[in-house]
C-alpha cells in the first residue's frame, strides 16, 4: 500500500512541476514579448523623429549640429527674455501682490473723536499709528480687514515724532515687516494703505520726493512722498515695492497736492522700543 501511494505521489509532483514550469515559460514568453513590442514601438518612433528632423534640416539648410545650436541659443533667449520681464514687472511699481498680503495687517483706528489708521507691529496685538490720532481719545476701537473689531488701549507715545503704540488683546495677528528706512532712494515707488474720508483699507500709489525734511522743529525728518494723502490716512503703513513698511504716514501740507509726509520705520521701531521699555518698567 505504501509503495503504490508513493509511486503515485511521484507521478503527481512530476506533473505538477511540468505544469509549473510549462506556465512559468508561457508567463516569461509573454513578457518577453511585450518587451520586444515595446522596443519596435520605441525604434519606430525614433526613425520618425530622424527623419522629420532631416525633413527640417534639409529645409532650413542647416546641419543636425547648427539645427542643435540655434534650438540652444533660442532657448537661452527665452530665458533670458522671462528674467527681463520679471525684473520689468517688479520695477514697473506693480504691488498687487504687496497689497493683498499687507491689507491684513492695516487697520482703520475708530475713536469718539475722530478717526485713522493704523499697522500691526506684532502679531500679539502692537498696533502703531499716530499720537494726533488718538490724543484727545476716551475710546478707542480697531477695525481689521475682515470686518472684525476690538477695543484698544494706550501703551504709549512720542507726542514729538507722532508716535503712539496700541495694544489690542488679540494673538496671530498679521504682522507687518518694518524695512531700513536708510535704504529708501528718491524717486523709488511706494504705496500708502489707510482709512481716507472714512473709506477703509485704501491704497494710493506714488514715490518717495525727498527724505530727511524737517517740518516740526525738534521732530525727525520725515519722508516727503507724492502719494495722495488725505485726512484718515494719518498712522498707516508706507509701503515699498518688497512690501516692506518704511514709514508711518502722519501729514500732508493743506492746500498743496503731491505732499504727503511720512515717519521713518527706523524712527518708529527706535520709538516703539522706549515705548515697551518705559511701559515694562512702570
């Protein structure tokens, strides 16, 4: 009985493994064939290539290698052309991109006496804007650029250079990037974002006039500007071409068009600095 099962077995597991290996081949035929297919495919397509690019070498009377050449030159030119128009773009004064990113951190500063605007100097709620703005203030309120409100209160002030530092209880808020107001150049285009005639989150375009004028003995020289400026503006952020606030806006000469004044951000950061120092000392 034992010897009958196991000639049997035998024969099963021999025909097991011709089975196996008849497939197995089958598989590895198939495979081979379907590479093979795809290298014709590839050789096919590749002898159409060669022969529409002799079609076009023949045409333009060039050979493969001048063909080759003049595609690299044209190619460097075209990447060259695409630098030029994006260094044209940046100098062209275009500050759409600037404005959509700093309107979150610009803010129209409501008071029972009036009002202004104002920018976030920090994202855990400094706001800065102009002493004439909230000096006679019993109240004052902050309204941001999308439609939300809080109360504000006083940290501080240089009543001379036309300072005041806020502090709303807020966090994350969007803070602005306060630039080298040393590297500003007469003649370069700025933006002013503000709160004119009670006309919220406006942006008048311009560039700088002049620098270091001095229209309030004692003060600091201001930044002289072309940008239109008008009541309201007051406390909000001057904007250069990298989005960079290079200074507060805070006058413009009554009755003249085309002169607007600014504070210089570093006179404004060296403020808001004795500003929290005196506040955290008190």
């Amino acid at each position: 009985m034992g010897p009958h099962l196991s000639r049997h077995s035998s024969k099963y597991l021999l025909t097991l493994i011709i089975i196996v290996g008849v497939v197995s081949v089958g598989v590895d035929y198939s495979v081979i064939q379907d590479f093979e297919l795809a290298i014709g495919d590839l050789n096919t397509k590749n002898i159409n290539l060669q022969a529409d690019l002799d079609t076009l070498v023949e045409e333009l009377g060039l050979t493969a290698s001048e063909l080759r050449s003049s595609i690299e030159t044209v190619e460097a030119d075209l990447t060259s052309t695409s630098e030029s128009l994006a260094e044209l773009s940046a100098v062209s004064g275009d500050f759409s991109k600037v404005v959509a990113d700093a309107v979150r951190g610009v803010v129209s500063v409501l008071t029972d006496d009036g009002q202004g605007s104002g920018a976030v100097y920090s994202e855990d709620g400094y706001i800065v804007t102009n002493y004439h703005v909230i000096k006679t203030a019993s109240n004052i309120e902050v309204l941001f650029s999308d439609g939300s409100r809080a109360d504000a209160v006083l940290i501080g002030s240089n009543s001379v250079n036309d300072i005041a530092l806020l502090k709303v209880d807020l966090d994350n808020l969007y803070e602005l990037d306060f630039g080298n107001s040393n590297n500003i150049k007469i003649g370069e285009k700025v933006v002013a974002l503000g709160n004119p005639l009670g006309l919220s989150f406006t942006v008048t375009e311009g560039i700088v006039s002049a620098k270091d004028r001095i229209i309030i003995e004692g003060s600091a020289g201001l930044i002289q500007t072309d940008v239109a400026v008008n009541p309201g503006n007051s406390g909000g952020p001057l904007l250069n071409k990298e989005g960079e606030v290079i200074g507060i806006v805070n006058a413009k000469l009554a009755g003249y068009e085309g002169l607007g004044f600014a504070i210089p951000s570093n006179i404004v950061v060296s403020d808001i600095s004795s500003i929290l120092a005196a506040a955290n000392s008190a």
